[in-house]
C-alpha cells in the first residue's frame, strides 16, 4: 500500500477526527455549565427561603401571637400551661366553628407543633396541642 498516494485522505480523516472530539468536549462542557448553574441557582432559592424563614422564626412577637390561642376560645374550655417557649394546652367542649378557628389560626403561626390530637366525643371535640417556637 502506498501511503504517499492517500496521504490528504488520511490528512482530512484526522481533521475530522480532531473535529469530532473537539465537538464532543465543547458539548459535555456546555452541559456541565448548565447543569452547574442550575444547581447554583437552586442554592440560591434555597438561602433565600431559609433567610426568609429565619426571619419569621426571629420575631419577638411570636409569643404574643401564641398567647392570642389561649383567649380564642371561653377560658373554660382551656387548659393552658406555658413554659419558656413551650405551649401545652387542652381544648374541651370545642363546637365544629371553634375548632375551625382554632387549627386556622395554629396553622397560620410560625411554630413547631409536636402533638396535635383532635378527637370527636359526640358533637363536640376535644384537642391536645403541645408546640415550641
């Protein structure tokens, strides 16, 4: 075989080896890039909802917002006990509407709750919360 005579063959072979490889290199470089960024992107909604919760869980005035619990209901259906930033209270007797109110407003408070037990006894209920800010 002689190898002078298919020498721009095997030149241009080459080339667009080279080519095919430089193609392959840019295209997993770009995917990576991408993909980089989208993991950055996701940290930084990712610290921004933390900053923005650490905000809310800050508030002075959570306690204030918890103790709005204790007079939602007659005091006579409440048992209440508060300790540092702990919350054991019982609800008796409570109607379907009082209920309501209760669990939209614990709902809508920045709290950890770590019991919430709600049983029906007849056409009332009774609920036992416990939860810490």
């Amino acid at each position: 075989m002689n190898w002078k005579q298919y020498q721009n063959e095997f030149i241009a072979l080459g080339a667009g080896l080279i080519l095919l490889f430089a193609y392959s290199y840019k295209y997993t470089k770009v995917t990576s890039s991408t993909q980089e960024a989208k993991t950055v992107q996701t940290s930084i909604e990712n610290l921004k909802e933390v900053i923005s919760l650490k905000k809310i869980w800050v508030d002075k005035k959570i306690g204030k917002k918890i103790e709005n619990l204790q007079t939602l209901v007659p005091s006579n259906k409440v048992k209440w006990s508060k300790k540092s930033k702990k919350i054991t209270a019982n609800y008796t007797d409570l109607g379907a509407n009082e209920l309501n109110k209760l669990t939209t407003k614990i709902l809508g408070l920045p709290v950890i709750i770590t019991l919430f037990n709600v049983e029906k006894i007849g056409s009332n209920y009774k609920v036992d919360l416990k939860c810490k800010w």
